[in-house]
C-alpha cells in the first residue's frame, strides 16, 4: 500500500486518453475486416452530419506507430481503445481474422514498450453487420454466445499483456439512439424493443465478465457507462419527483442490473404496467449476479436537469447534431420527466452542459450505490478548433474544461472515492459519429473535414498542457 497525501493523486494513476475503432481507424475493409452497422448506416442518406463516414476516419490504422510515438511524447501512462468485432469475426463468428488481431497485438506491443498501458474495450457499438441481418443483433439471445467466443478470443490472445478491460461502452446511450431515438443502426422507435435488447445486451456483459475470470486472472473489467446525473430543477416535490424518476430511468436502469443483478423497483413497475418489461427467463438474474463488474467505466459530459412532465406532454427528441447553440429541444417522458435548462451552467456549443461539480457528485453516487473502484473512461470537450498561424491550434477553452474536471478527480479522490484513472476523450481528434469531422476533442489536431485532407497530426495547446499534468502528477494544473 503507498501513501499519499490526501490531495495527491495515487502513483499509479492511470493518466489516459481514449478512442474507438470506428472513430479513428479508417481502413474500413482492411485486411479481411468485414463490414460492421456503422459501415451501412453511414451510407444511408441523411442520417449523419454532412453525410459523413468511417471509411479513412483519421486513418489510425495506417498511422498506428506515429499515433503511439505522439502519445509516449506526451507521457500518456494509459490508453483506451476499442476493438472491432468484424476485424476479428468477420462476419461476427465462425474463422477468426489473424490479421485483425495481429493489428491490435502490434498495437498493444508498441504501447507496452512505452509503459503505456493498453485499456481494451471489447464494444464500441460496431457490431457485425452480418449479425444484424441473421437474427437482429442486440435483439436475439444468439448474440450471447457470439459475443462471448469474440470476447473469449481476446482473452485468450491478450491476457498477459492488457490488465484493463471495458465490456460494453455505453450501452444506455448506443441503445437509446438505436431503439428510442432511431438515429443510430438500426434506427428502431420503439419502447418495448429497446428494454428487450437491452435485457439481453445485460446478459452478454455478465456473460463476458464470467468468462473473464476464468481466463484474464488478476485482469479488471467492468462495462463504460455514459453517466449524466439528474438534476431537480427545483426543491418543488413535483420536480424532485421528476428527478427520482429520470435518475432510475436514465441511469439506475442500467447501473442497478449490472452492478446488483437486479432492476430498479419503481421503473420496473411502471414498466410492467405499461407492457414494455423485458421478458425475464429462469436463470436471468443469477447470470447477472454472477457477472458483476471489477470496477465501473464512467464517461462523463455533462449533467441533466428534470422538471415535472404531464401526461400528454414532452417525448424523446434527438439531440444537437449541428453545433448551433440552443437548438436543443427538451426531452422526456410524458407523465415522469422532461428535461429542462439549468440556469446556473454554460453549455458547450452542442449545448452540453459544462459542469465540472457535477462530476464529482457523479463519483461520489457511484461510489458510496455499488462500493466498487471506478475510473473516467471518457471526459472532454467538442467544439469547434481553429488551425492558427505556424500550425498552432490555441483550444484554450477545451484546457479549461479539462482542467476544472482534473480537479473535480482531486476532490472525488479527497472524498473517499477510489478512482484508478482519467481518460480523456480524445487523443487524436476522431469522427464524432452523428456530428462529422466538426465537432473535435482531441489533444491532437487532425488535418482533415468532412470532405478529406491531408492527415496531417498537430498538437494543440491542451497537448502541452496535460503533458505538464502528467509530468507533475496533476499538481501543475
Ligand atoms: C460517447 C462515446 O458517447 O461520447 C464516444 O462513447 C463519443 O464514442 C463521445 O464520441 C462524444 O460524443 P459525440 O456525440 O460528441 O461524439
């Protein structure tokens, strides 16, 4: 056990930055990779910003070992990337790709070498095309098992090597999109189906994170969760209400059944009520209690605030794809929440709340519900960068929400909570999948917009800055 001041960081925090395949790779067909949902539904007219795709991405694929020499530059002591199941399968199953693993084991090896360590997420939404089209994806009992040998796979090629693992990355968000919202594959909007794939998405991670103890001894997995605690807009009860509702239909949903093996009671009833329960079989719940995560995956943005919504009143609306202030509508649920503005927050131009407390409050729930470690996989800006003169990018704005959440970290750290890292999204700048090439996160600038560019890699100023950070063990912030 090492000491350390309260105000400290750990020796061993995980400093990191994060991607996913499809944000970043390109080399779309590859190498034997088969298409995935996100090689299709990006093709589709009007179904993302300016029609664009991950066909090049940032072409991390090709520039895999400059990528990595510009995260050992900065002194990264972690990174999160994902792998594709169709590099590996295909077509979801059946003969394994060698070539697909051997870009990911090259990977892993060049990061080892510069004692970064590798944070594998085992899904990041790009599921097998072929998968969708046998049996439905997400929505048939079958993608447990194909979802389990494609994860036992890994284990088997990468246990020595990758301690960290990430089951599902946002399965609250990937789902809402796919079956509430109908803007990400396959484009459902329907209730019922959404709380039915979302069952069986619950079973395949307790699945996965079963077979992991059998085959990645002394490895930690846990799922990425995209958290955004609620908010009451006031102390009216009808709005503390509104809040209690959100926060179970919002987050304990998925929080609950991962980490307790169990549903939220109040959402289940209402759910029972209205005929949209999922159907839940003999042996379901003792899957999931047999299943439970090592740590939580946190990606935090932003906060959402709730007020009371009648019967007939406020449904689901998609969120700002455009990055024109303002133009969010609210969003809810007629008869238990809608969202509403939070007046004390600035919004970023995709009109994402910037709240750095409200990050640490999230640590905090998390911590004190479940008792588990937890580590931000995910936190950053998106806005708008300009390339300035001698190829300078000067995001001074993106350093300020970075920094106020480093030490929204700091205070979780002081309040007890055990956080085994922070990573920022992103490292490169990567297709932001419905907002194109516009809407940039990372810590280093991609020459590149929705019609193509030169590739070129630049570091912005926030690139020097988290590499202070890193160097001072977050006491130059
Ligand atoms: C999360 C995802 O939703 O947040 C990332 O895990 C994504 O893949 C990030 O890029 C930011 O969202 P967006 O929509 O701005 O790209």
């Amino acid at each position: 056990m090492h000491h350390h001041k309260f105000n400290d960081f750990p020796q061993d925090f995980l400093w990191g930055a994060a991607s996913a395949a499809y944000q970043v790779e390109g080399g779309w067909d590859a190498d034997g990779k088969g298409p995935s949902v996100w090689d299709l539904f990006t093709k589709l007219p009007g179904k993302t910003f300016a029609g664009s795709n991950g066909d090049v991405a940032v072409d991390h694929y090709h520039r895999m070992e400059e990528d990595v020499a510009l995260m050992a530059e900065m002194g990264l002591k972690a990174y999160r990337f994902s792998v594709s199941w169709p590099r590996i399968y295909p077509t979801g199953r059946g003969e394994v790709n060698e070539a697909g693993l051997a870009f990911y084991e090259k990977l892993i090896d060049i990061l080892l070498a510069h004692q970064i360590e590798p944070v594998l997420t085992l899904y990041h939404w790009d599921l097998p095309q072929a998968l969708q089209d046998e049996y439905g994806g997400w929505e048939d009992r079958r993608i447990i098992e194909d979802f389990e040998r494609y994860c036992v796979t890994l284990y088997q090629r990468f246990a020595g090597k990758v301690k960290y693992w990430v089951s599902l990355n946002e399965q609250n968000y990937n789902l809402t999109n796919a079956y509430q919202l109908g803007t990400h594959p396959p484009a459902v909007q329907d209730r019922k189906r959404f709380f039915a794939a979302n069952h069986i998405a619950f079973l395949a991670n307790a699945r996965v994170i079963k077979a992991f103890r059998q085959h990645v001894p002394g490895g930690l997995i846990g799922p990425s969760f995209a958290y955004s605690p609620a908010y009451p807009a006031s102390c009216d009860p009808k709005d503390m209400l509104a809040y209690e509702n959100a926060e179970e239909f919002t987050n304990l949903w998925w929080l609950d059944a991962y980490c307790f093996g169990r549903y939220p009671q109040a959402a289940l009833a209402y759910l029972r009520e209205n005929g949209e329960a999922p159907e839940i079989l003999p042996g379901d719940l003792e899957l999931l209690r047999e299943g439970t995560p090592d740590y939580i995956g946190v990606n935090y943005y932003y906060t959402l605030t709730y007020t009371d919504n009648p019967l007939g009143g406020q449904t689901m609306q998609r969120i700002n794809t455009t990055g024109k202030k303002g133009t969010t509508p609210p969003s809810g649920i007629p008869g238990l929440y809608k969202t509403a503005p939070n007046p004390h927050l600035e919004t970023s131009n995709w009109d994402w709340a910037i709240d750095p407390t409200g990050m640490r409050i999230a640590l905090r729930r998390l911590s004190s519900r479940y008792g588990l470690p937890l580590m931000i996989t995910e936190n950053g800006l998106g806005e708008f960068d300009k390339l300035a003169a001698g190829d300078r990018v000067h995001d001074d704005y993106r350093i300020d929400y970075l920094r106020s959440h480093v030490k929204a970290c700091q205070e979780a750290l002081q309040d007890g909570v055990e956080l085994l890292g922070y990573c920022a999204w992103s490292f490169t700048d990567i297709l932001s999948w419905l907002n194109g090439y516009q809407k940039r996160y990372g810590f280093v600038f991609v020459e590149r917009d929705e019609q193509g560019g030169s590739l070129r890699r630049l570091k912005k100023d926030s690139f020097f800055w988290y590499q202070s950070v890193i160097a001072s063990q977050g006491k130059q912030l």
